[in-house]
C-alpha cells in the first residue's frame, strides 16, 4: 500500500508539475495565431492596396480596425472550435492537419457570409481577394508553427536523398509492412539518420496500397517481388514492420527472405506511442523460436487451474532447464506454495536470488537433496504434504549416459521409483513424470532408461490411489547443453558450427509452452496413461543451424562453415513421438494426446527391475546395458550404431579430414 501512494502521489505531482506546462503551451500558441494573423491581415492589406492602380473605398477605411479585428477574431474561434489548441503537434498525422485545414474552410465560409452582411446592411465592401490573400498568409504561418516538425523531417528525408555521400555511408532499407507501423518506423528512419536506416522502397501485399507513398518511398509491390526489389535497390538490410504477426505468418515471410542473403531485422514490440520516440530504436534480430512454423497452443485455464492453482506443488529437479520453468509456471498461475527439491546447489542458488526478486519468498521453498535418497524425499514430502508432483530430476545427455550407464539407471529409473514411493506414501495426489521423445524405440542408454521410467508409471499407476501420468516431448529450445546454445557459441567464436549428420531432424518447442503443456496434461492424469504433445513437424537441424547463422547477420557456409562429424554413440537421425502399434486419442486440450498402451506382464517387469537393479548397483556397466536393453526392444539400437559408422565413414570423405582429424573419427567407429 505504502508503495502504491507513493506512486499515485508521484503521479499527482508529476500532473501538477506538466498541467502548467501544458497550458502554458496553449496560451503561447494562441498568442501566436493572433500574431500571425495581424501580420497576415496586413500583409494581405500590403499585396492588395499598395499596388499603383488600386485605391481603398473611403468607407472601407473609416472601418477597417473594425472589420480587422472581427476577420482576426472568426479564424482564431474557428481554430479553437476545431481543437486545435489540444494537439502534440510534435507528432501531428492527419487527423490533425484535417481539423486545421477544416477550420481554415469554415474561416472562409463564415468570411464571406459576413461579406456578404456588411456589403448589405452597412454598404461595406470586404473584397473577396482580401479575405483570400489574409486566409492563405494566416494558414501559411500558422500551419508552418504548428507543423514546423514535419517540415523539417521532410527536409532531411530531401537532403539526405540529394546527398549521395550520406546516403552511402546509410543501410538501404527495404521496409515489409505499409500499414500504421510501417509508416510510424518510416517515419521514425526518415527523422533519424544517425541510426544508420535508409529506407528505399516499401513492401506490402495489399494491391491497393502499391504505387502509393509513405513520406516519399514508395510502395513497389508484395512479397512476389521481394528480390527484384531488393535488387534493383541494392538493399543492405530488411526491416519487419508488422505488429500482429503469428509465428507462422512471420516463419512464412523469413522463408521469402533468407535466400537474399540480407540481414533481416524485426520491429520490437511497441507498448505506447513514446517507444518510436526514443533517442535509440532497437531493431531485434528474429529468435529462433518464432522459426518453429507453428503458433503455440493457448492455455485451458480450466486445465491450469485444476493443476497448480491453490494447491502445494513440488518439483523435482527443480533447478534444471524443465524443472526451473515448471516452478516459474506454477508460481505464476498461483500456486499455494511450492517445493523445490533439487542436488545442485549453484542451480539452486541461482534460481532463488532470481526467485526472491519476483515473488514474495514465502511462496517458496528450497530443499536440497537427490531423488536417490529416499529418506531425504520421505522427510521432504511428509513436510510439505504436496497436492501435485512434477518429477523432472534425470540425466539428459545422451553421450554422457553411454559411458555411465549404471549411474544412468540410478537417477533415473530407480530415482524415479524412489519419488513414486515416497509421493503415496505421502498422500500425494497427483504424479506427473517428465518423459521424452527419445524413450520411443530407444537407440541409446538415456532414452531406454525414461522409456522404463514410463513403464514404472504405466504399472503402478493402475492400481496406485494416487493419479499418475508421464508426459512425452522432443527438445526445447534453448535448455542446458542443448544444440541452441551450443551453435550458438560456435557462431560467437566465428566456427565452425559441427552437426552429426545433414539430415538430422528433432521435434522442437519452447521451454515454457512445453511446461505449460505438461501442466495441463498434469490435470488429466489419472492412471497410469502416457501423453504426448503435439510437437508439429520435426525440423532438420541444418536448416537451423542456418538460420542461427541468418539471424546473427551471417551466411551459411560463407562465414560461418558447417562440419558434418558423424552421427555419436546412440544417436538417430530421427526420434518419434509413440511406438507404432501405439494409437493416441485426443483430449480436453487440442495440444495433448493420450496414448493407448500395450499391457505390460507386471510380475516379469518387477524382476527384470531386480536384475536391473543389482546389475547398476553392482557397478557392471555391460551388465547393465545388456539389461536394460533386455526390458526395451534393441533393435533400433543396433541399427542407430550401423547409420552411426555410416555417418562417420561419409563426414570423412565429405570433409577429407587427414591426420589427426581422420584418426579420431576412425577411433570412434
């Protein structure tokens, strides 16, 4: 409370402080009108009665004062009565030099009525040139004060077309967008030539638009025409100055454009007015994720509430990528308090001073400790007595989780044993696993490992009290260690970007609609079932290598060089959503499906659970796999491991590596 009176009263006072420069504005702008049509009566009276061969009627000038101050009286009430006093003429469009001109008409008309008046009743003759010439001088004045901005833009828009060396040292802008924006950022180039902008030419779709001009630069066509425009103009940069485009109008317009080579910028989003008044305009790159081709999924807010709202909600692994986003989720669709149970304390610390600067700390709390310990998660959740349980907590890295497997199969399978343990016994009422594409014909340690996570859901899930469910989705952008990041800093370090193969392909989506998607899905949980999300169309990770290239201003293969190294241990060239015998269903929420399951034999699963468990714990690594590999069909392994000697074999006749290069890649077969 205390804060919002201290700003309603910084609010009052900053009123206080502009109402007298406002008024004082109006005052000094009025005084000007009246000075300006003094001067342009007389200026009028100067051109018309000092010529040599026109003599003033002697009645005319026994009354001229008279009718002087009358004539100067109608054009200020005119100017008055069609607001022209209340305009921010620094920014004045049309709607201002309507009313203007409009009281300039009316002027006219009223004039020549009292012409008309003082020419019958009193034999009074104003003649209609006079009325003409001081109207014209008095618009002429007036409107140069009141424009004066516009004005000289113009004239700098006029100087820096007619100066060839200022003109060249400037970026030849090609402008997508001819509506309120495109002009408004137009404008904004026009009047600001120090940022560097030159707009040369206008693109817009609609038909009526082309031909037509926006402070002199011309619309030239549509997107049809994109490179012979930016041709014929020499184009250095294109600017997107469309306000209200989806990620897949945007995806459509980038897709026209990356072949030319250019830099293309995009207009930040605009809260108010002042934001194109800024000293500095900062134009953005596109982001990566409005590349995916999709526009995201809205919120069921039904679903979102029934999930997270008003109710404890733990997460663990809270700190990591999912994990960190999940409780920022759950704090902002008000949650009653959540828990934060994760084992590394630099994450955990980070995401607390992030925390207590956003929300009040109270909302929250941190608890340290690893879901292998299952004493620390019975003494955690008997605590707090969640409502709802995200299980984020697991080894990611496909390559690392080959050469540790046992540790793999710890964390992430009997962790997740140990969670669903400790969460019934807790009275936990809903469970929600964090799963994965890659747990789908799994070709490698870590997936197979989530894939035996999701078993351990479908089997106890179906005679558990307690409503659980596993969510299956492909990579977010951007999360730790992932390919984002990752080209990210090659791209910073000038290259090479290296891929395991050209035609890699992932299903992508970004770390929030994700989690708010799994969050939703946490609301259907109730025995047992898998979700999936809808990912949309999988993308190769070529094309988005290039197009991180594109949008940091640089040319694939040009600048920034793609190596092709060869498929790693486990890696496929494409992951999948559902095994093929599985068919989904739709749910409450258009953006998750649920999948009919095959049954699993219970008792055959627990043992190959025990063999599992002592082979992992035992510490024997071959074991291990062979068992985990025994429990998940591996055959997609064995055919990942022939495309991955393949993959190596052609990146070093692609690149014909020698040396040290080639012997690398060999010893990797």
């Amino acid at each position: 409370m205390g804060k919002n009176n201290k700003r309603q009263d910084n609010k009052t006072a900053n009123e206080r402080e502009s109402s007298p420069r406002r008024y004082r504005g109006i005052i000094i702008t009025f005084f000007l009108d009246i000075a300006f049509a003094v001067f342009a009566y007389w200026l009028a009276r100067t051109v018309l009665f000092y010529s040599e061969n026109v003599t003033m009627p002697d009645l005319y000038n026994r009354y001229e004062l008279a009718v002087a101050a009358v004539v100067i009286l109608i054009m200020v009430s005119m100017l008055v009565f069609f607001d022209c006093y209340n305009a921010v003429w620094r920014y004045a469009g049309r709607v201002e030099f309507f009313k203007f001109l409009l009281a300039y008409i009316t002027s006219f008309i009223v004039l020549m009525l009292l012409k008309l008046v003082l020419n019958f009743a009193f034999r009074i003759d104003v003649w209609s040139t006079l009325i003409i010439l001081y109207l014209l001088f008095s618009a002429l004045l007036s409107g140069a004060a009141r424009f004066f901005h516009a004005i000289l833009h113009y004239a700098n828009h006029l100087r820096n077309s007619l100066n060839g060396k200022s003109a060249a040292e400037m970026k030849r802008t090609i402008v997508i967008g001819a509506g309120y924006t495109g002009s408004l950022l137009i404008n904004r180039f026009i009047n600001n030539p120090h940022e560097g902008y030159y707009p040369v030419a206008v693109i817009d779709d609609d038909p009526d638009k082309c031909g037509l001009k926006i402070y002199g630069v011309r619309v030239e066509g549509g997107m049809e025409h994109l490179k012979e425009i930016c041709d014929k103009f020499k184009a250095d940069v294109i600017v997107i100055a469309i306000m209200s485009l989806t990620k897949s109008q945007l995806k459509q317009i980038y897709d026209k454009c990356k072949g030319l080579g250019l830099p293309i910028k995009i207009m930040p989003p605009m809260t108010n007015a002042s934001d194109l008044s800024e000293k500095t305009l900062s134009l953005r790159d596109i982001k990566i994720e409005e590349l995916l081709g999709r526009d995201e999924f809205k919120v069921n807010t039904e679903l979102m509430d029934a999930a997270v709202k008003d109710k404890v909600v733990c997460v663990t692994g809270g700190a990591g990528s999912i994990g960190s986003e999940l409780c920022r989720q759950a704090l902002n669709f008000g949650c009653k308090h959540l828990v934060i149970f994760d084992v590394h304390e630099n994450s955990m610390f980070e995401l607390n001073e992030e925390f207590k600067r956003k929300y009040d700390t109270s909302r929250y709390t941190l608890v340290i400790g690893t879901v292998r310990e299952r004493d620390k998660l019975d003494a955690a959740l008997r605590e707090y007595k969640p409502e709802i349980l995200f299980h984020a907590a697991a080894y990611k890295h496909v390559p690392m989780m080959e050469i540790s497997p046992t540790e793999c199969i710890k964390n992430n399978v009997f962790g997740t044993k140990n969670v669903i343990e400790a969460a019934e016994a807790a009275g936990v009422k809903k469970f929600v696993l964090i799963s994965t594409d890659k747990a789908v014909n799994p070709a490698n340690v870590m997936g197979a490992s989530k894939r035996i996570a999701e078993m351990l859901i479908q089997t106890r899930g179906r005679a558990s009290s307690m409503q659980m469910a596993a969510v299956r989705f492909g990579n977010v952008l951007g999360s730790n260690g992932s390919v984002i990041p990752t080209f990210l800093k090659q791209i910073k370090e000038g290259g090479p970007i290296t891929l395991t193969h050209r035609y890699i392909k992932r299903y992508f989506m970004t770390i929030p609609e994700a989690v708010r998607l799994v969050m939703q899905a946490g609301a259907l949980a109730s025995s047992g079932e898998v979700f999936v999300l809808d990912m949309g169309e999988p993308v190769y990770i070529y094309d988005l290598a290039c197009d991180l290239i594109r949008i940091n201003g640089l040319v694939p293969e040009q600048d920034i060089p793609i190596v092709v190294t060869g498929l790693r241990e486990g890696e496929k060239l494409f992951e999948e959503l559902r095994y093929d015998k599985e068919q989904v269903d739709a749910t409450l929420h258009e953006g998750i499906f649920v999948t009919r399951l095959e049954n699993i034999d219970i008792n055959k699963f627990n043992a190959d659970l025990a063999e599992l468990r002592e082979a992992a714990f035992g510490e024997e690594a071959d074991r291990t796999v062979s068992d985990i590999f025994a429990i998940v069909p591996n055959e997609y392994r064995k055919i990942a491991e022939v495309e991955r000697k393949e993959s190596i074999l052609a990146a070093m006749a692609q690149n014909k590596e020698g040396g040290d290069g080639s012997v690398s890649l060999i010893e990797r077969i």
